[in-house]
C-alpha cells in the first residue's frame, strides 16, 4: 500500500454545463444509484430503516425516487461532475 498516495483530480471548477443536459444529469444520477445498489445487493446488503454495517444494512436501499433528497444530491453531484470531466477534456456530448 503507497501512504505517500496524494489524489490529484482533474479541477473542472470553471466547466458550465448547458442547461440542456439536466436531463442526462438526472439520469445518470439514477443509474449512478443503481450500481451502487446492485453492488450492495450482490454483497448481501439489504434494506434497513437504519445502517447497520454488522447486518449489511442501508436505508437507501431503495428505488431512486424514494431517496431523501440529500442523496439524489449526491448521485447528481457525481453525474455533474463526470460530465464536466468529460467536457473539460474536449469531448462533446450530443443527443
């Protein structure tokens, strides 16, 4: 294991993304959920009202739509910020 690791992520601060791809946004902020629920599930967790990493259990461990709202925050800031990602490096994203 290297302890000297220092994360050095791309700084996309100045990246606007076009109003248009709130959309996608949306989107990949729900499928963002998904996998991290599938990869849940496949290790055995389970709903929970409560976390309980003893029991493999989680509260979000539901469909998107259910999530409280500080969570889909968080899947989007995810999505917004893989889109910007992308941006940054000069690739184009049309429909």
């Amino acid at each position: 294991m290297n302890k000297n690791y220092e994360p050095k992520p791309i700084d996309t601060n100045n990246v606007v993304l076009p109003a248009e791809l709130d959309e996608l946004v949306e989107k990949l902020a729900r499928n963002v959920h998904d996998v991290w629920a599938k990869s849940r599930i496949d290790e055995g967790w389970t709903y929970g009202e409560q976390r309980n990493d003893t029991l493999k259990q989680h509260p979000c461990l539901v469909d998107y739509d259910e999530l409280p709202e500080s969570e889909k925050e968080y899947d989007r800031n995810t999505a917004i910020g893989t889109l910007k990602l992308i941006t940054h490096l000069g690739f184009k994203i049309s429909k």
